[in-house]
C-alpha cells in the first residue's frame, strides 16, 4: 500500500451490522479522527463463492460481491468509468429538493483539501489556519448554491426572508403540486432535477456496485496518484470486502432471503423482487431503507421500458439455471449469459433478455 491507503486504512473501522432488509453485514466508515470522512460509508449486502470454486476464493472471480457505497458526489464520473462493476445509483432527478437541501445544510461534503501545484494532484493542507479559511469558503460556495436553488423555485417576486428553511416551506404550502390560476405571482417553478444540480457539489451519493472484478479497481483507486476522495472510499471498500466472508452458495441475489429455487417460476419472482429493491436506491439510501412489498409492480414497469441495469446484480450458477430449465430455450443459451461477470455466472439482466426475446441496452 501507499503512504496514503496506509494513512486512511489506520482510520477505518469494521463492524457487522444489522440491515434493514433483515441481513447482518460488513460495514466500513471511518473512526471520527477527521470529521470530513464522516460521510464516507461502505456496506456489504451479498457476499457469495458459488461451489467448486477453489481455495482462493478470496481473489477467485468465482466470487460475486453486491456492496452499497456512499462517498463525494463530485467523484461519481471516476465511479463511472470502471465497466466490470453493475451499478445502480442515487438520482438527482429523483429526490426531492426538499430532502437535497436539508442533506447540503446538516452534511455537507467538505474537500480533504490539498495545496494547490503543477499537474492533478497536491499534498494535503495541514495547517489549521488554511484548512479553516478554506472550509469557510467552501461552505459560503454551499450557502450561495443553496440560495439560488430555491429562487430558481420562487423567483424574485415572491417576499419572504433570508430563511432557506422559510422560503422552501413557502414553496411547499403555496406553489407545489398547485395549477398556476392559484400561484398568488408567476414562479420560476424549475423542476428538481435542474435545480438539484446546483447543489451536487456538495452532495454525498449513494451507489449500489455488484462486481466479480475488484483488483484493477483497488490497484487504481487506492494508489497515492489517485484524487484523496476516491482514496478514502476505495479503502473502505477494500476493507470491507476482504473482512467479509462470502457464502458458499450457487445463487447471488440482493435483498432477496437466501433461498436455492427449484422451480424457474420462483427464481423469476425473487430476481424480480431483487431488482425492484436494487433499483430504489434511485430516490432512497439503501443502506437504511427496508425492502417493500410492492417489488413485482416495479420490476415489471422496469422491464417494460427497458430498464434494465437494476438486473445485473443476480446471478445464477449455470448448472443450477440448467436444471431448473432442462430441455428449455434457456438451457440452450447459458454460455453466453454472464454479462459483466465472470464467465462462470449467469446474470439475472440476460436470463429476463432471453425471456423477453430481445437486447436492451440502457
């Protein structure tokens, strides 16, 4: 490791927890020495080895782990850019501005700030004067993008106070949800998922990852050439995936009471139900929100308008799906059928394109 990971690894802690979707698992954050990583969280949701896979299972691809992760909205992009991980992610789009404000006031994300220098990377500011000033700043930066966001829902026309508090509740009581022959004065109105991005600056995101491929991540992301944010989250990640002990099991479904199916017609339920709960992180942080009942109506408006990457997160051992389907156009396919994964797993996403007969791609 590098002086770096060595500086966050010293400082994360590993506890087992239990989820609200009834499961105890690994969790990763860090032990309050630097109140700017408070944020930073990692939660193990499924950890599974499916049989036959040997004795190193711990750096095997036979190994399939599905994790929620929370760090810097402003590191998302670098997120993006590995393509083995499935992910599924919080929307600016869909929360509300309401909850978006409240989360930028009561916990901002603070920069681990660095000096400024030649090239992508500088040494972090440790001077308390300097890291004081520059806390200041940023948070006059929070305070002014927060302002503009509830004019761009009010405008200047209507009076309240300097109270953001007062001028959203405003906003709430006499415009939203209302036709505008009851407006008292023409608003700006602008929908959540333009004015919300005012605000992601200083947002905390939320993903839900499901990969059999982590090595190259950690390699990048935990080297000291890397931006600290990314750093700290993928220390954390790393930390919690190798104190988890993966379930030997020939089935890898999220949110979902581990179960072996006999029977296709059961495993097509709980995949659904599955994807339904890993596809409401959009708008609700996973890592404290229960499971509702509700799944199937979700997963099938997913499936319908294509929608599909909430499904990448199961996973079947080939020679289970064989069996639950012998002699069926599934059985026929299975080669094929591991997407991101490694190739001794068959994801849920191309088990529902067989079914449905055709390629989506969003």
């Amino acid at each position: 490791m590098t002086k770096e990971n060595t500086y966050f690894a010293d400082h994360a802690i590993i506890k087992r927890v239990d989820t609200p979707w009834g499961d105890r698992c690994v969790e990763a954050s860090y032990d309050g020495f630097d109140a700017r990583l408070d944020g930073y969280k990692c939660v193990i949701v499924l950890d599974t080895v499916r049989p036959h896979a040997d004795s190193g299972w711990n750096t095997s691809n036979y190994r399939i782990t599905t994790m929620i992760v929370r760090f810097p909205r402003c590191i998302l992009s670098e997120m993006n850019t590995h393509r083995v991980f499935s992910r599924n992610s919080a929307s600016s789009r869909a929360r509300s501005l309401k909850t978006t404000i409240k989360q930028v006031m009561d916990d901002p994300y603070i920069p681990l700030f660095t000096e400024n220098a030649k090239g992508m990377q500088g040494s972090y500011i440790t001077d308390e004067d300097q890291l004081r000033m520059a806390k200041k700043e940023w948070l006059i930066a929070r305070d002014s993008a927060v302002d503009m966001a509830t004019w761009m829902l009010l405008g200047a026309g209507v009076t309240c106070s300097d109270d953001v508090k007062e001028r959203i509740d405003i906003y709430y009581d006499k415009y939203y949800g209302k036709s505008r022959e009851e407006w008292d004065v023409v608003i700006p109105n602008v929908h959540k998922q333009t004015v919300n991005r005012l605000l992601e600056p200083f947002m905390w995101h939320e993903m839900l990852i499901t990969s059999s491929y982590w090595e190259n991540f950690f390699k990048l992301r935990m080297d000291e050439a890397a931006q600290p944010e990314i750093q700290a989250i993928a220390t954390l990640m790393y930390e919690a995936m190798y104190a988890s002990v993966p379930e030997l099991f020939p089935e890898h479904i999220p949110f979902v009471k581990r179960e072996q199916h006999t029977s296709l017609s059961a495993l097509f339920d709980d995949l659904k139900k599955s994807a339904a709960e890993c596809a409401r992180i959009s708008y609700v942080d996973r890592s404290t929100a229960g499971n509702k009942d509700r799944s199937e109506e979700l997963a099938m408006r997913l499936l319908s308008k294509g929608h599909m990457s909430p499904f990448e997160h199961q996973a079947i051992d080939p020679d289970i799906f064989r069996t639950l389907s012998p002699g069926g156009e599934f059985a026929l396919a299975t080669g094929g059928l591991h997407g991101n994964l490694d190739p001794s797993w068959v994801q849920g996403r191309h088990i529902f394109e067989l079914q449905m007969g055709e390629e989506s791609h969003v």
